[in-house]
C-alpha cells in the first residue's frame, strides 16, 4: 500500500486502500472550503419577483456584508489560506470582498455565474454560463480559475469536457472518496477533491421558506459533533477533509463561534495540513507525475444515455 498504513480495532483492518501521502507525514489535509452565494441564489429561483422577497434578501446578504469579514478574521489569525467558491455575478456584485479575500490570499474558485445548475442546462448553455464566468474572473481577478465546484452539486454528463477544454485543473462538486481521484473523459484528466452532504453546513442549517428548506435546525454543537467525527477519522486514517459552508449561514455568531472552536481543535491535535485545493490539487499531481502515488481513476461519463434494461419494462 502507497501512502501511510492507517489501522484500526484488533483485527488491524485498514478503512482506506490507497491513502496518499501527505506532505512532511500529516497525518491528514483539511480544506475549509466557502460557497459565497449571496444573492445569486434569490435571483436564480425568483428571477421575477427576488426584489420583493426583502426577508430572503437580507439572510443572504448577511453573507457577504457581515460574514465574510468575520471569516477572513479567523483565517488571518490562525495563518491559514483557503478556497472560496463564488459565483461570477457575486464577483462583479461585490467587489469590496472580493478584493479583501485576494487581499490575505485565498483561492477565488468557480461556481457558475448565477448559481445555475449544470444538469439542468443543454450542454450549449452550460458551456454559455461557465465560460461566462471565465471572463468574469479575467476581467475582475485577473487570471483564470483552476477550481470549480457545480452549484448545488449539478454535475452534468458534459461538465468535465467543459472543464478540460478550459484548462481546469481541479473539481469539488463529487463525493466518491475521502481521497483525491482522476477524473477522466478519455482524452485527459482532472483532480476530483471530493466532500459529501454530512460536511456541507446547508443540511444542518438551512431554512427558508422562499426556497422549500423547512429542516429542522441543529444547534452549532449538534452539527459540530458531525465535522468533528468526520475530522477525527480522517486524521486517524489518512484522508482528505473538505467542509462545505456559506457565509450566510455559518457566518452567524454562535455557528461561527463553533468554527473557530473547531479550528482550533484540529490546531491543537497537530499533523494537520491546512490548505487551499488549488495547493491539494498541486501536490497531488506532483505525487502522479513523480510515481509516488497513483490515485483511482473514473471515467466520465459512465453512462452517455439511460440503462436500456427500464426501457425493457422491467
């Protein structure tokens, strides 16, 4: 086995059949990585009537005029640089975070332009809004994106032959490992840094009732003991750790007080590294390209139509 040998109970069963190896022996690689959809979310679902759903608005905003500062705070005070996943429009929205998050050089990853959702969307009109968004980040940032995560986790059939003829290097919308995987369509490939539901903050917080989301609410601690879990694991056994959160909703006071307490949990256990994917991603490749570790590979898509057997009628 590649990487470092993780076991665990009497039997010494190893969880994780190909963990890599992570950079100086970390015992595991953290990425706390941001949605900051402000906005873009109302328009998208109410595009004729978002101007007049006030309650709505002001939740979402809450995300970029409240939260964001708070959460470049934590990340300047604990040293560590991270992703954050941002709509195009929400690029062009809100200038002011967009230059503070450049400022204390974090990744600025893609995320559509308007939160569309990719599977939803003829394979022209995902390319349309993807490339959309390219020119967003060439105008406003200044170079390309190496990162996209689909909005909402939509992941079309097409999505990853519109990356690669765009050159990006790295995508974090799938959840079928706790490692990094290959994305291939055959011709090329990508990095895939995976996360899963359980470490997005939306299912243990959201509600609101212009988007259908009336799910109970759990305190920071009760979805706190589900990151923390999750940590845990991943640093017994080697894994990628990848936590999905929006401003809006993590950005509030005692949800954020929760991060932090987290944050500096997985500090204090140590043989942690921290880091933004676009440096995951990098490192991973440097361990392909030198033979050092060779990760999985999925070849996308695995299904170019629908199983014949349903139409059988069975």
């Amino acid at each position: 086995m590649s990487g470092t040998e993780l076991k665990i109970g009497a039997s010494g069963r190893s969880l994780l059949a190909n963990p890599p190896p992570w950079p100086n022996g970390k015992r595991c690689a953290v990425a706390f990585t941001f949605d900051m959809d402000a906005d873009s979310i109302l328009h998208l679902a109410h595009h004729k009537n978002a101007t007049n759903l006030v309650a709505s608005m002001s939740m979402l905003q809450y995300g970029p005029r409240v939260a964001m500062p708070r959460i470049l705070g934590l990340f300047r005070e604990f040293g560590i640089k991270q992703t954050f996943f941002i709509p195009a429009w929400c690029i062009e929205r809100y200038p002011e975070v967009i230059e503070a998050v450049l400022a204390d050089g974090h990744e600025i990853a893609h995320h559509g332009y308007i939160h569309e959702h990719p599977n939803e969307l003829s394979r022209d009109r995902e390319e349309y809004w993807l490339r959309r968004g390219i020119e967003v980040f060439e105008r406003v940032i200044g170079k390309r994106p190496v990162g996209y995560r689909a909005p909402s986790y939509r992941f079309s059939r097409n999505s990853l032959d519109l990356l690669l003829a765009e050159g990006f290097r790295y995508d974090a919308s799938l959840m079928g490992d706790e490692v990094p995987y290959l994305l291939t369509n055959g011709k090329s490939s990508l990095v895939e840094l995976p996360a899963h539901y359980a470490m997005d903050d939306w299912a243990h917080y959201m509600v609101g009732r212009d988007f259908n989301y009336m799910m109970p609410i759990k305190a920071p601690t009760h979805a706190m003991d589900v990151f923390k879990a999750e940590f845990d694991a991943a640093w017994r056994h080697g894994a990628l750790w990848i936590s999905v959160w929006h401003p809006f909703l993590s950005g509030r006071l005692a949800r954020f007080e929760a991060i932090a307490a987290l944050l500096e949990y997985m500090t204090d256990k140590g043989n942690v590294w921290f880091a933004p994917l676009s440096e995951i991603t990098e490192y991973v490749e440097g361990l392909v390209a030198s033979g050092k570790w060779t990760p999985r590979t999925d070849h996308l898509p695995q299904y170019p139509e629908p199983i014949p057997e349903l139409d059988e009628g069975l």
